[in-house]
C-alpha cells in the first residue's frame, strides 16, 4: 500500500508561487541538463485542429534524484471565447527507484506558466543586459503577465509597454500590471511602438506569423521567445536570429525540430547543423554568454521535460514539509 499526495491548483498556488526560489529552481534544471546525465525524451504531441487544441507531454529523469515528473498540457486557442482558460493541465511525480505514484498536481497548467515565466527570467539573468529597465511584452495572456513579472524579479524593470491585437484587452492588461507592478505599463497600438526602444522584449503567443521583426531591433537589446513550442508557431521573424550577435536555445534539439530556430533553417537564416550554445551551458560557463552591452541576443525557449520536474520536485517537496494537499492511499 503507497500514499499518493493530492494537490489542487490553489495548494499549488501557495506552496510554488513565481518568486525568486521559483526562477533558482528552473535554473538549477538548465545547469544540470548542461553538466549532469538526463533522461529526456521527445516531446508528445496530439493535435487537434477542428478545435485549435494541442496537447503536450513531457518527462525528464535527472540522474540521482528521487523523483521525476510526467506533465499533461492542454492548449486550447479558442476557449477564451468560450469563458475558459486556454491551457490547462497536470503533472503526475513519481518515485525515481520505484516508478510509484507519489503525488497528482491538478495544477490547470499553473505550474507550467510559472516554470515558462521562470525560464523567461533565466534567461533575461543571463543574457540581458545589468541596466535593462524597459521591457517590451507582445502578447496579453496570462504568460504575458507571469513573463513581466519574473522580469522584475531578475532586473530593474521600471517601465513596460505591451502589444496584442485585442486592443481593449491590451488596455485592461496594462492597466492592472500598472497597478499591480507600481511602474507604469503602456498599451501600445502596433508591436513596433512596443519594441523599438525597449531593452528586453519577450514574446509569448501561439502566432504561426511573426510578430516581431528584425528591422525594429537595435544594439543592446535582448529578446525572448516563449510561444514557439510546435513546428507550425512562429513568432520572431527568421531575420532576427540572423541579426543576432548571440543565440541560445533551450534546448537546440528541440528548436532546430519545433523552436523559432526551426523556421530560420527552413528559410536559409541558419544552418541545419550549426552549432548554438544552449542556455545551461551558459548558467554552467562552458559556453559564453552576452560579452558587450550592444550586442543582441535571442534566447529560444521551446519549454524542456526538466523544467517540470524541476518544478513538480519543488512543488511536491514543499508540500510534504508543510503537509499541504490531501493523501490517499492507493
């Protein structure tokens, strides 16, 4: 007979929020997909196009740890029409000796917007520059939100300006991060107002078309996308990665298949097999990361297996030292 810990979406809320043990704990995950031995298959995905639906499953198994995670994400483009929250989701621990069921965390997708939005801020840390105080946000999900508040958890974030195509929306969202961050969010009328100018943008939609162009960017600034995690999403166009000064991918496995690298390959932007440093290895040093304040760099999140058990682990260890959720026996 096995215990199984039971948490919903507000036990998770408490015990992970986005915080700076939340973006530490996501890079922990990168160093050690760079330095340690990890066990991290393909991504699985089923597509369900009548309904603009996609789901994902992700696994990773780091090498000595006592538990890994296998995460259920639902995307589902459409449902804010219908009242709903486009993604939803779970993420099932196991025991990394026993393969038993340790605990079910009915996050809706919560912990998958904090591990992005963490990641968002690892990579900001790494590659933004020390000064960068004017971020630029293109998109106004809830992700759009998460991004722009782990940013300020990393760098002196004292201005903000965000895009979508929703205007109204884009109005609503500025306000409430205004009031909520204490600096002020600007709603911007065209992607181009948002970016020019600014020193971080992050991008964070499910766009098959680019939203951002190359032509809009200048020395100095960093840029990361966060919505490109299938072959056919497409936010940054190819011309950005050829401007580039620096590159760096999650995982460059998964971006030349899926990532926006994908698309700059498909185009002539990039080589199939050229070589780009991955995020880990700059958190572990082995590769170099931004070496001049005017040059431009791009990091190309496409969401890892590691990244959620990094953060099932953190969610599942928490709960058990302060008893949270509910046990069963199984």
């Amino acid at each position: 007979m096995s215990v199984v810990k039971v948490l919903n979406q507000r036990e998770l809320q408490e015990v992970v929020p986005l915080d700076l043990a939340a973006v530490e704990c996501v890079e922990r995950a990168f160093h050690s997909l760079a330095t340690r031995h990890v066990a991290m298959p393909p991504i699985l995905r089923l597509d369900i196009s009548e309904h603009r639906g996609e789901v994902d499953v992700k696994t990773a198994y780091v090498q000595g740890t006592d538990t890994f995670a296998v995460k259920i994400s639902p995307g589902f483009f459409e449902n804010p029409k219908l009242g709903l929250p486009s993604t939803s989701g779970l993420m099932v621990v196991l025991s990394s000796k026993t393969g038993l069921l340790q605990a079910l965390l009915l996050d809706n997708g919560y912990l998958t917007n904090v591990r992005t939005a963490a990641a968002g801020a690892v990579a900001a840390k790494h590659l933004a520059r020390e000064d960068a105080s004017v971020a630029a946000i293109l998109g106004t999900g809830t992700q759009a939100s998460l991004q722009l508040k782990a940013l300020t958890l990393v760098r002196p974030i004292c201005q903000a300006r965000i895009w979508g195509r929703n205007a109204s929306r884009c109005e609503a969202v500025a306000r409430e991060l205004t009031a909520e961050l204490g600096f002020p969010v600007i709603a911007c009328v065209e992607a181009a107002d948002a970016v020019i100018g600014s020193d971080v943008v992050v991008t964070t939609t499910p766009s098959i078309k680019p939203i951002l162009d190359a032509a809009w960017l200048k020395p100095g600034q960093h840029v990361t996308a966060v919505g490109s995690d299938a072959e056919h999403k497409n936010e940054i166009d190819p011309g950005v990665i050829a401007l580039a000064d620096l590159y760096v991918a999650d995982s460059l496995k998964q971006t030349r298949l899926l990532g926006e690298l994908h698309h700059a390959i498909a185009v002539g932007a990039a080589e199939a097999d050229q070589r780009f440093p991955e995020l880990g290895e700059i958190i572990a040093g082995t590769e170099a990361g931004r070496s001049s304040p005017r040059q431009i760099t791009v990091a190309d999140l496409t969401g890892t297996g590691i990244q959620d058990t990094a953060i099932a682990s953190l969610a599942f260890e928490r709960a058990e030292a302060v008893g949270a959720g509910s046990a069963f026996e199984n």
